[in-house]
C-alpha cells in the first residue's frame, strides 16, 4: 500500500518534473514523509531484530568471537541516537533514491529533486539537524570551573568542537572506493596504482604471525606501558558500529553470508589459510563503523564542503578521564552514588577485593561477561555480570579492568579526603574537585611519564615539550588515522600471558598467570581469583612485548581474539586493516608525506625505510607498491625511532594528535586559572606509582611503573613514595565551595587562607584607639570585614596594604562625613572578580 502510494505520488512529481524540470519543484512533502516513514520502520525493526537476536545468543551462549565485538562495539545512549538518526536519513534518501531510479530509468539524485526545504524537514524529523546545531553555553554552570560530561562547551566559539558524538577529523581525505562511501576494495578487482590490494588476512598470515616461543619482551619498559595507552585510548576514541545485524538493503545477516552489503564487510580467508578455510563462504564477519549522519550516501550534507561518509567518535577528544566518568550526561550520573553527600562513584554493593571497592555491575540484561563455565568447563560455577565503566570496554580484558577499578578508588579516595578538609563541601562539589584532581593526574602522566615512551625525543621536545598555553583556534577533534591506525601501535606490544604475582612479586600457584585469550570479559576473575592486586603486580613486575618486525602480533589477538569456544576466533591485525579500508584511510606514502617524511617507490627504497630488506620484499610480493600498503601495517613495520616505541610516521602522527588534544583544551591542567599555583605544585608531584599504593594492597613498587626494575628503578616501599598533598584545597569555611575557582584568582589575586593573628589585630586596634580615636576601631572593624568577604589577596604584604587602605578610607568617611571616592570603584572592581 505504502508503496503504490509512493509510486502515485512519484508519478505526479514526474509529470511534474517532466512539464517543469526545474529541480525546486521537488517531489513533494508528502512523498518524502512517507519514504520517510517507511525508512524508520526499516530501521526500528533492524535495531529491534538485532537486538532480540543478540539477547537470544547471549542467552543461548552461542554468541561468536564476532557477537562479542559487535556487542562490545554497539552504540549506546545518545550515541545510539546519533546513529539511529544517521540511518534514518539514509535510508530515507536510499528509497527516494531507488524509486526515482526505478521510474525514470536513470540515475538521478533524489537531493536534486527534493527542494532545500524538504531536506532540512527531513534532516529535522531524522534527528539528524539536532546533532549539528550548537547547544548554548550560557546557562551551564561553572564553565570555567568544571568539564561537561560530553565536553560541549569546552570551546567557546566552536562549542562541539572536540564533543562527544561528533565526527572525527580527517587530516586528510578520505579515499572510498566510490568517491562518497564504499570501503577501500569493496569492488575486489579494483586496482590503485594499477595493483589490487592484498586480503587483509593474507597480509596478517605472512606479515604480522608470530610464535609466542619468539617472542622478545621489552628490555626497558613493563607491560603497563601497554595497558596504560590501552587506557588512553579508551579516553579518547570509541568508534560505534551499526546496531543492525543485517544489511538494510536486502536483509542479508552479517555473519551468516559472505556478501559485501552494507554494513557487511567481511574478511576474506585466502586460500591455503593455516587455520581458517577459505573458499566463497568462509570469512570473517566485519560489521562496517556507523556513518556520520548527513554524509556518504545520505548525499546531503551540513554546510561542509564534501559529502564523503565520516565515522562518529563517542567519546570526548579531551584527555578529560572519560573511561572513569563517562562521556555522557546520563552515564555520568548512573555512574555516581548519589545516595551519599560524599561525592562518591558508585561501587560495587556485593563483592569486594580484599576490602576494597570494585566497579559496580551493568544492568544489561545480555551478561557478555557469563565466560566462567565456558572457559573453566565447570557448569555450576557462579558467573557475574560485566562490570560497569565510564567506557564499555571496561571488560575486554582483565588488566585493564584492574586499571579501571584502580582509578575508580582513587576517585573515592580524594573525595574522602577532601570531605575531611573542606567538611561543608556538598556533594557535586566533591565529585567535580575530585575529578578535576585525577583529571590532572591523568594529564601529568601521560605526558610526563608515558608519551616520551612512546614517540621518543625528537618528537617529544619538537611538539610535546613546555605547556604553549591554551589556543583556542587548535582543533583538538580526534584523527580518524589515529583511531584507526596510529593509536594501534600497541597492538604489537600485548603479552599473551597476564601475569598475576604475589606479595613478593613471585608467580603463585593460588592464583596463576592467565593467557591473554582466557582474560576477555571475565570480570569473574577479578572477583574470584584474588582481585586486582595480583594482575597490577604483574603488570609492574614484567615486560611488555617488544613490537619487532620479526615477531609482531601475539596469537591471543592474532588467532584467538574473543574466542571462548570453537567458534571462529577473530584476527586483531586483520580487523586493524579493514578498518583503515572501511573508513577509507588513505595509504601509506599519502601519510608519509602529510609528516613530511620521505615516500619510498620500490623495494630499495623500502628497504632502507624498514632497514629491512626481508621484510620489503614479503610486503612488496603483497602490496606491489609501497603506496598500497595499509597504513597501520606500514606504520607498526617501521623501526622504532630513537628513545621511542613507534617509526617515524606513528611518531609523528602520534605527537600532532596530543599537541593538539593539549593545546586545544581549554581546560587543560596548565592552562591558567584552571588551578591555583599551588594546586599545580602539588599536581606535578603526582605518581603513578603512589596512585597504586593507595589503592592496592601492593605495598611495594617500581618507582617508576613503566620501566622495568632495574639498580635505577629499584622497588621502593610505598611509604618512601610521596603523596600529592591536598593543602591548597582547603577553603575557609566562610567561604563556601563556589569560591574554589581559580579562573578568578588569576585575575584578582589568591585566596586569603590566613586570618590576621589575635595579637596582631588587637596591637593594632590599640595603635588605631591612640591616635585616631573610635571612628578608627570601627573604620578598621568594618575593613576588615570587607577583607574577608570581598578581596582576594595573595600574601601577608598585601593583606597589610589593603586593611590600612581600606581604613584610612572609612576613617576619612567617618570625620570627614563625605563619600570616600576610590573605595566605591575599588570595592566594585573586586565584587566583579568575586562575583
Ligand atoms: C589486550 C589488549 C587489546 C585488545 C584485546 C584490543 C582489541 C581491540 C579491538 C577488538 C579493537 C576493534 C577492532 C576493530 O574492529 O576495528 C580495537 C581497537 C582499538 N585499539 Fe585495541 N586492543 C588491545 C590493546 C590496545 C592497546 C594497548 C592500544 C593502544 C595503546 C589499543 C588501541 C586501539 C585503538 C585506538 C582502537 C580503535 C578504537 C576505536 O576508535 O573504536 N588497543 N582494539
């Protein structure tokens, strides 16, 4: 029915376009609101059959390697929106599409026959307008003070700049396959520079397999390097896929054929595949990132200039510890106790580590975490939900749950702390400080302590030395290649074992080391295998891998990822490629030249690139030309640059994202008025090393956790590592909390913290009797009433300075019977600053 209406309708908008081709003419309201219609139902029963489809599996218990990624990769919340939005408009415009296609026998873009009106109707009515208009930033709170949960706001002029749910940037453009929004090598025989592209799987059997009997471990750095960037990363980008299981278009499931149809891109298995059969119907089933809503085939688009699809970054582009909070306003409360003035977050109410808090449960009726009786074959043993973070992916595997649940404490703890000192602080306060505090610690490791690591001296004193201050014309928005290949580094450098140590950071049998591909969403493990402890010790007390060219991508990822039964196992470097593929990330020489690097043509020049003639010559029997290769492969096969843990090309891609991210943010730890100069005293004393030390039953550690212990980095005992002292936090009571700002004090002078001594006011009240009689007391009583309430004054001399003023001003008043004339503009400018 709905279609013969359409076609009804399409008819009269032919005969009109036919009479009058004049484009403004369009098809009609009424035609569009139907397609429209017929869209959304499309998608609603997509979402909803996926979803119930899912539920069914996680019950069942056979969800697949793949379910796991795609589960683990659903938009939730108002990313859902977002994408859901996204999908209504392209399908709406998909059938308008078809339709005029179908009927005039031509391909005709259904946005030149919709006039502008009926687009923006359709871009309001989708959901899609919404996303792009900017949200007003005058009525939320401390703006100066505080992050927003999703970061809007953080720049003035631009106020979604570096938000949640906002596309990532593109550096440079992106390179589909159709120009708009096909995957790189959809059409498998397509050539680019007259060569077709290898199978991504191909690429990973002959370049990226290892033996984990070759493996060499880092002979400087420990396997929390690792976990820590995994950490990083889960601040920084998420990328959601679609929620539907299958295509739109025909209604093809994903993983149950081998058809490339939107949003199926599968892995190919080439032949000869040492564990994987190959053959028409054999692959690996990829679900393709959501697009952007307005772009790829939605052929409309917000005012930017091209059309090409873009992928939706869910997380906030500010290293503003969202993996602890959540990058969304409902999240972030779900995530806080909210039942105690404390400040808290929440915890869990039914287990604990050894007395110490654990994340609290999700309410997600699919429990993706119940892998105990699958990987201990023991059907009575108890599972647990997944645990809950401020990212989904707390549970991908247990070391970087031990981080989260770490920094989760260490939240609790500091607004413990600041409760004792500041006891008339409410709730909201305590929490904002005490995020605000691990927002900085956050910021102070990963620059001081980590990313020198990784991009090495050059790029660490080119782009990442002194703080240059807040500008806010850098865009901090996130890279598409760094999410998608950069930031993937670290993939090389997974151990396969997590290790668990004891109090004497020796393997113990109670609780043995776990391989890696045992350790995806097992929160279980945490609970009942002698809690976080034991895992950070291992991750202290050991190695990290060491990425060579030889030995690059452990089996645990490479064969075995998510797999818990004999189920088909995903390949981590594989799915790195096709990513890059779907997201139509340009190649490797394209970025070569983008850092300004040279762009070998041939094997020689490959090979003096690599240092490695071996490995050119296996990449080029693949790739044929060094332009082709993916740009994660060639990246990760670059030797390390000096001090560092990446080539030259990650180095540099690496270095601008966080120069960016730093000096685009507003309220970074450095920038001014965001804390007082004695807060940021205390703050670069920060210590990864104390932060395990507060939280942990660990009573000794490497000084510094990221290198290996060694005579220089011996284990220390806690009690020789200091603690951030929390003293410039402390407010007088009169005061109250709103009057923590720092913004205001670096325009009107610090905080008084001091009160003036009883003697010494009682000295000089005696001094002021004797030789300007009673109008003095009063005139000094009432200054330093004034004082209190009104100045910022930030040392004695000052507070000397501004009480005689301020007397001798109210004393003339008082004997003179006049209007003091400086005081009234004094005092206003100083109520502005408080005020
Ligand atoms: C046990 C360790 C790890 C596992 C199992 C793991 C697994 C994964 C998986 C399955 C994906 C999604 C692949 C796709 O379909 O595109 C992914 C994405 C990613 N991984 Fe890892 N990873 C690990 C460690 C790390 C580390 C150490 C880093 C960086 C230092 C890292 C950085 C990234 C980044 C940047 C993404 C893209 C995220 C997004 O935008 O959605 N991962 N990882």
């Amino acid at each position: 029915m709905n279609q013969l209406v359409c076609v009804l309708m399409l008819g009269i908008c032919v005969m009109q376009a036919n009479s009058n081709p004049s484009i403004s003419e369009g098809l009609g309201r009424p035609y569009l609101m139907e397609c429209f219609e017929e869209a959304k139902t499309l998608v609603d029963d997509a979402y909803k059959y996926s979803r119930d489809e899912s539920l069914s599996r996680v019950r069942r218990e056979v969800v697949s390697p793949a379910d796991i990624l795609r589960l683990m990769k659903q938009p939730r919340g108002d990313s859902r929106s977002a994408v859901r939005s996204a999908d209504y408009m392209a399908q709406t415009l998909r059938l308008l599409h078809d339709r005029v296609h179908r009927v005039h026998k031509r391909s005709l873009n259904a946005t030149d026959l919709l006039p502008r009106e009926d687009l923006e109707v359709l871009s309001k009515i989708s959901g899609c307008a919404a996303r792009v208009s900017d949200p007003s930033c005058r009525t939320i709170q401390n703006l100066d003070k505080y992050r927003t949960a999703t970061s809007v706001c953080n720049n003035l002029m631009s106020p979604r700049l570096g938000a949640s749910n906002t596309p990532f940037k593109r550096w440079l453009p992106a390179q589909y396959d159709d120009d708009v929004a096909l995957p790189i090598g959809w059409e498998r025989n397509r050539r680019f520079n007259n060569f077709v592209l290898p199978l991504v799987r191909d690429v990973s059997n002959r370049i990226l397999a290892s033996k984990d009997e070759g493996l060499v471990s880092d002979s400087e750095y420990t396997h929390i390097l690792t976990l820590f960037g995994q950490w990083i990363d889960h601040d920084l980008t998420f990328t959601p896929f679609s929620p539907s299981l299958r295509s739109f278009s025909n209604g093809l499931n994903c993983d149950e054929s081998c058809e490339r149809s939107e949003p199926c891109f599968p892995i190919q298995i080439p032949p000869g595949d040492p564990r994987l059969p190959s053959g028409p119907d054999s692959c690996i089933p990829v679900f393709r990132s959501a697009p952007v809503c307005g772009t790829g085939y939605s052929e409309y688009n917000f005012g930017s200039v091209a059309n090409k699809r873009e992928q939706i970054n869910t997380l906030t582009a500010f290293l503003d510890l969202g993996q602890v909070y959540g990058s969304e306003e409902k999240l972030a409360m779900d995530l806080r106790n909210l039942t105690s003035d404390a400040g808290l977050l929440r915890v869990n109410d039914k287990y604990k580590d050894n007395g110490r808090e654990l994340l609290p449960f999700s309410p997600l009726h699919a429990n993706m975490c119940a892998t105990r009786r699958r990987v201990t074959n023991d059907s009575n043993a108890q599972e647990v939900p997944c645990f809950l973070g401020g990212d989904v992916r707390v549970d991908e595997n247990i070391a970087l749950t031990s981080l989260h649940t770490m920094f989760l404490r260490e939240h609790n703890r500091l607004a413990r702390e600041l409760k004792k000192l500041n006891p008339w602080w409410d709730s909201e306060t305590l929490y904002q400080e005490a995020r605000k505090i691990m927002g900085a610690y956050n910021q102070v490791f990963i620059f001081r302590d980590y990313l020198p690591h990784i991009v090495g001296d050059e790029a660490m004193s080119m782009k990442l030395g002194r703080y240059p201050g807040y500008d806010p014309n850098v865009d901090p928005r996130i890279a598409n290649v760094f999410s998608t290949a950069a930031y993937r580094f670290a993939h090389l450098a997974i151990q396969p074992m997590l290790t668990r140590l004891d109090e004497n950071y020796q393997e113990n049998a109670s609780n043995p080391n776990v391989p890696l591909f045992k350790a995806f969403f097992s929160p279980w493990r945490v609970i009942f295998e002698g809690g976080i402890d034991p895992l950070i010790r291992g991750l202290v007390g050991n190695p990290a891998k060491l990425g060579t060219q030889e030995n690059m991508l452990v089996d645990a990822v490479r064969e075995r990822l998510f797999q818990f039964v004999e189920h088909l196992a995903l390949d981590l470097g594989s799915l790195n490629m096709q990513r890059g593929r779907d997201h139509a990330i340009p190649r490797y020489n394209a970025w070569r030249k983008f850092c300004g690097l040279s762009q070998p043509s041939n094997q020689a020049e490959l090979a003096e690139v690599l240092n490695n003639t071996g490995l050119a010559t296996r990449l080029l029997q693949l790739y044929r030309t060094p332009s082709n290769i993916d740009v994660w492969m060639g990246g990760v096969a670059e030797p390390f640059v000096r001090g560092g843990r990446v080539g030259p090309l990650f180095s540099c891609l690496i270095a601008n994202q966080f120069k960016n991210i730093r000096q685009g943010d507003r309220l970074w730890y450095e920038n001014m008025g965001v804390f007082t100069p004695n807060q940021k005293k205390a703050l670069s004393t920060a210590n990864l090393a104390r932060i395990i030390c507060d939280n942990t039953g660990i009573s000794r550690v490497p000084k510094d956790p990221f290198r290996l212990v060694n005579a220089e980095n011996s284990l220390v005992h806690c009690s020789s590592i200091p603690r951030v002292r929390l003293s410039p936090w402390r407010e007088r009571p009169r005061e109250g909390p709103d009057e923590a700002g720092a913004g205001k004090e670096q325009q009107c002078g610090q905080r008084l913290n001091f009160t003036l001594e009883k003697p010494i006011a009682c000295t000089f009240y005696l001094i002021l009797i004797v030789f300007a009689g009673t109008n003095a007391i009063l005139a000094a009583i009432a200054a330093e009433v004034i004082i209190m309430n009104v100045f910022f004054v930030s040392s004695f001399g000052q507070y000397i300075h501004t009480y005689i003023f301020i007397t001798y001003e109210l004393i003339h008043m008082f004997n003179s019977h006049t209007c003091p004339q400086i005081l009234p503009t004094f005092l206003f400018n100083k109520l502005i600053c408080k005020y």
